[in-house]
C-alpha cells in the first residue's frame, strides 16, 4: 500500500501530535513535510521524526512536489489562508478545528474547497472518530436506542491548566467557540438535525475575569432541533477531577452514556477518599486514538477518492451556531435560527 | 416518648406506604386513623396495620380527638381543602406533593397555614430527604464543591410502567406539573435560589397521545437562577433501564453526581449482555426510605415546635414555576419571571 | 395480625440495634423486655423504647410470661447457656452468630434444640438477609448462572476502627472465628455444600500484636467443597477505604458480584481525587436493614410455625470450619475434612 | 533516531499483530523480513506491510544481515530452538511467552542467553505493559498503597471463543500452563516475591472434556510466598461476559483494583437489561497497547544497552510454578516449593 505523504503545518503542542501520528502511528501516511513560523522548533521536531523537509513558509511547503496532503494545525484565524494555499498548490488538506474564527471566512473556505473538487478536504473534529463515540453512533444507527430525544454534552477542562487556558482565553473566542463547538459538532453528529431554537447561558464562577472577554468561565446551552430532538451542552474551564467530555444520548428504546466517568486507566484506587478513579488532565491523552483514527480516515478517503466527513460545511455550520449561542449568551435570550 | 397519633387520608398505592411507614417504620409516630372514600380499602388497611378509626369522610377524621395529626395522600385537587379540614380541626399537616393543582389554590393554602401558626405544616418532596440527597446537601453546606455553577436534574419513569401512567396523563396536569416539579424543588432546594429566566421544550417522541393533553412524553427545561447559577432538567416517561432520577451539582471545587446508575441492589450481573446493574422499576422502592425518613422529620418538627421543609411556600413556588415551564413549553418562548 | 412479643438480653451495640429494630423497625414484633448486666444501660434502653419490663438476671427475663421469644445478644461465651434459660422457658429463639465459641458448646445448643422441636430457633447470619444477597442467591436458583464455579467472599474491616477492633482481638477467636465465620456460612448456604479440603494462611501485615494471640491481621482461606466448587475468602482488620464485604460468585453461564463497591450511598463525588464513591465505616450501617429482614423472618418463622435459616447446625457447621481454618493457619498444612 | 531492524518469526494471529505493530505502530522499529513455514501466509502479511524480505525457514531469517533483532512468536515448542537460531546469529531476541513447554527447556534457553551476555534477551509477558498494569505498579513503589497482604489475579476467556480454545487444550499444556502463567507472572512481579508454598484445584464445570487431558475449565490456586504475600489466582474458560484480566492488590494502606469491569469502551449502555458496560470478546482488542508498549521497551532496550525485563529467568520460574501448580492440581495437595 502506498503511503499518503503529508506534510504538517504549526508544531504547536497539537501539531506535534498529528506529526507524531503520522509519522508513527497511522500505516498510511507517511510524514514528508514540517513547517512553522519558529524554525527551531521545526526542526527539532523534523529530526526527530525524521523529515527532512523543514519550512518556515507554509506556501512553500504547499508547493514541494513530495508532498501530497497538507494538515494545517495553525492559529484558527490563518487556517482558511492555508487551505488556499494547499489546495491551489493541488494537495489534499486535512484541517483542525476550528475551520476558522468567523463564518466569512467559513463561506471562503467553502468557496476554495468547491473550487477543487478532485481534493479531499476533512475538518478535524476529532470526537467523532473516537472508539467509544463511533460504537455510540452504529448503535443508534443500528436501531438500539430508537428514536433520539435528547443529547446531552458536556466539555470540562481541569482546573489543573487554568493558568494556559486563561493565557489563551483572549483570543479564543470565547468558550462557545473554542470549547463547545466540540459539542455543537457531537450533537448535529448525533442528531442528523439542525438547530432551530437555542438559548445560551452561562457566568463567571470562579474566574472573574472573563468578564472582560465578554465570556463566562462556565457556560450551557439548550437547543431544539429541527426534527425536535432536545439538546444540552455545557461547557466548564474549572472540573476538580480532570479533562472531563462526555456524551449523552437519550432514545425512545435507550440510552448511551459515553464516559461519565473520565477515568484515565482501568485502575480503582481505595483508600482514605473512598473507591475512586482518577481522570484524565489533558485532552491530548484522552483523545490520542481519535487523532490517530481521524488521520486514518482522511488517509483511506484520499486512497479510496471519497468524501471525508467533517465537511467544510460542517465547519461552517458549526461556527455559525457557536457565534448563534454567544450572541444568545450575550443578550441573554433565546434566539429562533 | 410520646409517639405523634397520625390519621391518614388516602389510601392509594402512596397512601398505603405512608400508612404502613407511620405504622410500622417511623417509632416517633402511631397509626391512628384511616380514611378513604372506598370504605372497604380502609377498612383491609386498617386490618392489616392494626388500626381501628377507619373513616370515609375526611373531616370525620381530621374532628377525630384522638388525631393530633394528619398526613394528606389523596387527589391533587382536594388537598387544600382537606389542609383546611385539619388545620381547621387542630391538626398538624403533612401533605403529599404537589400542594395543589393551581396557584391560587396553593395560595389559599398558604391563607389557612398562616392562619394557624401553632400547627406544623409539611408538604411531601420526599426526595430531599434521601439519605443520598442529604449527603450532598451537606457537602455543599459544607463548602465541599465551592460555588454551585449548574445543577441537573432528571426524573424518568419505566417504560414497563407506561399504562398506568398514560391512564392517569389526562388529569396529571402534564409533565411538568406531575413530574419536573420534583427537580424543581431539587434545584431550589439546592441553589437556595429561585429562577430568573427559563425555556421549556419537549415533545411526542414515543406515544403520541400526549398531543391530546397539550403535553410531550418527554420534555426539557433550562433555567438562569436569581444567584446566577444555571439549572436543567429533563423529564421522560419511556425509560428502557428502569425508574432513574439523578441529580447533578456541578460546583467551583467540585461535583457530585446523585444516582447516575439507578442500581436496585449492589449486584452487578455479568453475563452475554455485560457487566450489568439492574435498576429500580418502580418509585416507591427507590425512595422508601426517604417516605420513611420524612415522616421522622415531620414528627420531629411536631415533637420540637419547629417550622418544617419544604414549606407551604415552596409548594407555591414549585408548583408557579412549573407552570411557568407548562408555558414556556406551550408558546415555545423564553420566560422572564 | 398478633405481634410477636420479644425480649432481648445483651444491650451492647448489636444489643441495643436488635432492640430498637424490634420496637419500631420489625412490624410483626414488639419489644417486650430488656436484660443487660449493667442495669443502667439496660435502664436507658428501656426508657428509650418504651419498655417496662427491664433485667439483669437473663433467667428471669426468661421466665417472664409476657415474653415469647428473647433475642440472644450477649457475649459469644455464653450463647448456649442463654439458649437453654430460653428454650426450658418455652420460649423461641433468635440467638446472635457465632453460636458458641467452640464445637463442644455447639454440639450442646443442638441438644438444646432437638430437645425442643416445638420451638423455633434461628441463627443470626444476617448478610444471607441482605437485599442484595436475597437477589444473588435468588438468581442463582433460579438458574441465572448456570452451576456455581468458584465463591470469593471478602470481610474486610476499616482500619478507623482499629482500636476496638485490638481490644476485642484477644478474646475473639481470630479472624476465621470472629470474621470469616461469615464468608464460610455464605460459601455454604451460596454452593449448598460443604467444604471437603481446606488451606488457610495469613500474617501480621501492620499490626504485629495480633501474632501474640497466635492470629494475623490479615488471612485468607481457600476451599474444595464437596460437589467441587471451589471457594477463597479473605479477611483483613485494615482496609482504608471502609468496611467492605463482598462476594462474588462465578458460574457456568455468568457471575455475580455484591458490593464490589461498598459505597455507602448513590452519590459519587469529583474533585481532586478523581470519581469516588464513599464507603461504608461500619457495619451497622451496611447491614441495618439485613438486621430488620432476619428478625421479620425470625417473627414469620414463629407465627407460621416453620423452621428457621440458618439453623442451629449451621451454627455448628460454621465454627467447625472456623475452627478447622484455625487449625491449618496455625499449622500451615491443607487439611483434609 | 535509528530504527531497530527486527524480522518476525511466526504468523499467527499474533505474530501477525506484532508484525503490525513492528511495522505501523512502534516509532522505534521497522520491520524487515517476515518467517513461516506456510510461505502464502507469510507473503500476505508481508506484502501489507511493505516488507521484501520473506522466509519459510526461521534461520534464514536469523542469518539476514539486514536483521538486528528477532522477534520469535511460534509455538511454544519451538521457542528456545529459535533462541537458539537468532542469538548464535547474533540477535537480539524478543521472544512471545511462554518461554518453553518444560522447565528443562527453559534452562537451556537460560543457557543460550547467558552465552551471549552483549544481546538483549527480553520475554513477552505483555501485562506488564499495560497503561493501567503500570499504573498500579508505579503507585506501589510509590508506597501508595504500603505494603502488599494480597494479589489476586483472574484470566478468564469468554464462552464466545470456546471452540477454538478446546481444539487448541489438548496441546495448550493446561489452563496452568497456557493461561495462569501470566497470573503467576503479575504476582511475582507485584510482589517480588516468589511463591514458598502452593495449593491448586479445579474442575470441569462446563467442558468435561478437559478432563481427558488431566485439566479442568476452571481452576484456582493459593499461594503464600516468601516475603509472606498471599496471592490468589484463578482461571476460566467459560465467561459469559467477555475477556475478563483482573487484577487486585491489597495493601496496608490501600487496595488497587485493575479491570474489576473489562469494558471495551467508555460507553454505558442502558436499556431492559439495565446499566450495562458491553466487554472485551478478544485478548488481542485488550492487550494492544500492551503490546505495542512492550515492543517499544525492547526497542529502547536494545537502544540504550540495558536489561529487558521479563528476563529468561522470570521465563523459567513462572513455568516452574506453572508445572508446580498443575502438579498440586493433579495430586490435589499443597506443595512446599
């Protein structure tokens, strides 16, 4: 089988993981290419996953001739220049989340994606490709739990990475955009439905200055869809015990419940606290293996030349709810889409 | 000590259980009277438990000398009258949830309790007073999980007991109003907060005769509390596992999660299906204890001379704010209250 | 229906929890009469439950004719002697486990029993009376599991009782009689055989006092029975998370395990520890209403004149085995039974 | 860094993960040349995973200058022979458990490897490995949880694989042999202690033709070691649940549990069965980060020049006490070691 060779744009610490993938992890890819603004780390990162390619030019890593695909793994708001690049360079792109910072530059993304239809274009939302979430979805659509009535979803961080998250928290877009976008994303996943109605909350608990971002450190929102599932998400920045993302899902025959308990091993420790089980502290642990399967799944979709899913569309979709839900929480009331 | 001479009005399936509790299970209290419009389900109750002041007429027994106090089980849309009969008579009142089927009744109520403050009154959210729900209530007291940030709340019932239920949907005043004020007393009692702001939404996902009634079979509700804390509760009548209600707190240094596997026994069953727990089928057994333990408190409060809780207030304000929901749901709005 | 009326002698811990069961726990028993050595604390009870007839002579709480059945709660020592003051009276008896505090003075209980086949007599092991051991060993005949392989049973104690645990230790026989005696009566009643080879062992892991009374901290037994299942149980004096009993019972067509979490209520608590779930810190606790469940069986038993489980050669049976365990710790040898 | 070159002799369902592993999944190793004495099989793996060198004959692998390290996954039979093979040829070795089908054997192979004392040797126990099994190691030598009273260990295989597990018994050596062996290794390794005295029985519960080759489908066996440990292991062959390793450790300050519920995912599935965790149906789905982590630690073994561990040694004593089981078993006596 020959080996999709990819080159991979930003090494930040999310970069570095897909690098590592690829190089390491995904049989059919291949790491070709490496690039970011700081050349150091580009190459620390290249020689030790042994690439030769480094650049510091994301155009001119679209434009090596080895290359095949692009991942583009940058700041959110240089990834629609990205794709441009790549995608007019010919490559094959596989984009993080989100697809950019405002639903603009989501309609150009779709333009430059519409533009190569011979390209495969994937948007790495990464929860759908996780083990437990993807047998939560082939038991709905094997029936198991009937019809859906309600999704339920929520995204903790642990309070152990306050200190980073508030650093970024400026720039972020706030937690509708940078954090519960995953859950916007799990429930249309989920559902097959749209939003229709939809009213945020949310308020700063713990961390006041959030305020000044026009955010809440802990936020929810209530949707109904267009076929009349009901959803909830709620997105948190201070969980004592850990990186907790779980999934809900509510049927007329059952219901799935995908890790209500975020523990980060098979182990049950008893002591003086009770029976516990500790959690995960960082979402890059937790989601290891999705990131691998998305990889995966973009490497068979470019070999077998069909659509990866998320779509572009998904990503505009997506952002334009997040921003729909902010505006909401902003005004604090309930908006019919 | 002296035990509380307790007469009881109704004996329905939750009658009968008060009654055996009162006779059998609480020391502080004795099994005085029994009344019921069917004179022979009195008259066998009485048999079994050992009483013999057996009534058909509710006032008949609140005038009854040896009575000092009577707990009120019977239809939702008599329950005022009957406080009046009692509290007319002398007589402490406990009275089963909800107060009454409509604000201004539950205010007539307040009327008669306020006319009689040497009498103790107590209305039956039972729910407070399981020994799981006491625990988490002092652990929040307690500073255990900071600031609440959100609370959860669901309450389903079986499927396997969906006749009985569709038999009495017409005259439940729906599901808000039969079902969904239980959490919201939780989320009052919790929050010590009242809310602000709620949406309510829901639908026919599985029998649709719920359409009839101006109801779902299944509904939602998010709410922003005065103190800013974020509530959402769910409601379902077509639970495949069993009778499930769990409460979530989610807090500034921690969460606690009440019941999230409805677990009947502490067996877990492994066989082709899993690693299993069979959960509670029926509401009674799930909560036995806590009928039992708030009859305690009611003697209690009769035996000290101190104000008891949930109060003739709360059953206004629960049963206003579920109203409230009941409109939100109908005109598909947000409500500011 | 007519109440058994019941005396209990012994007004220790267990003592007083039998007592105030039957006054107010047990509907078809009322408490008759108290005898304790310590007139005072015999005195308080009394007072406290509503009794009048108070002792300190067992004989002659034995003699009263009001008293039908006594309740057996003193010291292990003594067990047979009370037995025989009850049953010469006439009166039927529920005497507390261990029956004797070795197989001489049992041989002779049942010589007592025989003597009064007219009487009921029942043995208080009361975790066969547990909710959640009546559904195993329902399952379980009921075929669930298909043919019993192996029975695990765990007694583990919390080490924050330690200190009344060391005071008792040089007069309770050691772990297999004081503790496993419990795991070797559910082996027994759970497989419906006997034990045909047996290997104990065991050591002085924390608290080396215990070696001084020719006994471990902890042990740990396993056994062949008769029909071939096999069986391993374990009991420790210093568990940190609380007081844990649990059993699992595997078959040819599943397994079943009681308390492999012994949480001692249905929340579970997240913060920094992880997902916990709070155990148990005493015994009472865990088996209050298993302590109710034996005593309305005992009053079933009398008033349908059938005889009572465990019996008074299970008691025999049991301390053998125990003693047996003893016997092939001390020697470190398997012993052929 | 430079890959270590290692050629897979054996492609069964194992050798063929390895392989995979080797080849896709360990950044440290590349995989080079493929053996088994079906050519077709091994030609189809190795064209799937890129490799041109293939052999029938498992010294031409061993003789293959491109070769530095030799990954051995015959039959059991076979092993020290291919030892043999590879570390004359000047190998490294990696070679799958268990070490050899007699001790005789093993102490040859002791023999081959000390005779090359510059080659790394390392033995395939893979639960060593494991995340959670590190876990818990880690949290032992921390002194998390004091020291260790008791290991119990379970193998359990489900009923759904029965028919490949009885076509492969009566070459398997017995459940001792073939499945407790990696019990008796996680308890040496838990405890490093070794066993002073053991007690093993067994049956034929289900499969009574187990008894046709001196075995039984279920077995157990106690073991008390030098340092005093207890350990307690049992294997079966018939659960109905799933792949069923757990491992639990007692301590005198707290108690580790490993898969007391071995679910394949984080999905809770509810429905008329309950609360239910769906199993692991395979070994290889639950060991496949396992091996993967093994196959790293060799690769870095051989990198930095240090000992491997599972040594031979541990090959050697665990097949000891494997035989010493299954001779207690046949005699059904304890043995003192």
């Amino acid at each position: 089988m020959k080996k999709l060779k990819i080159g991979v744009i930003g090494m930040g610490r999310l970069g570095y993981e897909h690098a590592c993938n690829i190089a390491n992890r995904v049989p059919q890819a291949e790491l070709t290419a490496i690039c970011d603004a700081d050349l150091k780390r580009a190459e620390s990162a290249a020689e030790e996953l042994g690439v030769t390619a480094v650049y510091t030019n994301p155009k001119e890593l679209c434009s090596d001739p080895e290359v095949e695909a692009v991942a583009i793994v940058t700041d959110t708001s240089s990834h629609v220049e990205m794709i441009g690049y790549a995608m007019d360079a010919g490559k094959h792109v596989f984009c993080e989340k989100p697809l950019a910072e405002n639903v603009e530059k989501c309609l150009a993304a779709e333009k430059i994606a519409e533009a190569h239809p011979e390209l495969i274009f994937m948007l790495g939302f990464m929860r759908r490709y996780d083990h437990s979430y993807q047998i939560a979805k082939r038991k709905i659509e094997d029936g198991e739990i009937g019809d859906i009535i309600l999704v339920r979803s929520y995204s903790q961080d642990p309070i152990s990475i306050i200190e980073g998250t508030l650093q970024f928290a400026p720039r972020s877009g706030g937690q509708f955009i940078d954090m519960s976008i995953h859950d916007i994303d799990l429930i249309r996943w989920l559902t097959e439905s749209e939003p229709r109605n939809l009213w945020a909350i949310g308020g700063c608990y713990e961390f006041k200055q959030y305020k000044e971002w026009d955010d809440g450190d802990n936020a929810a929102c209530m949707m109904q869809c267009e076929n009349d599932t009901m959803a909830f998400l709620f997105a948190g920045r201070a969980a004592a015990h850990g990186s907790h993302v779980e999934t809900e899902i509510v049927g007329t025959r059952g219901t799935l419940r995908i890790s209500s308990v975020p523990a980060d091993s098979m182990v049950e420790v008893m002591n003086s606290h009770g029976v516990c089980h500790e959690c995960y502290q960082d979402f890059i642990s937790r989601w290891h293996n999705a990131y691998v399967a998305e990889m995966e799944e973009f490497c068979a979709c470019v070999r077998e030349n069909r659509k990866a899913s998320p779509t572009v569309y998904d990503g505009t979709k997506n952002t334009r709810i997040a921003f729909q839900c902010k505006e909401s929480f902003l005004n604090n009331r309930m908006l019919t889409l």
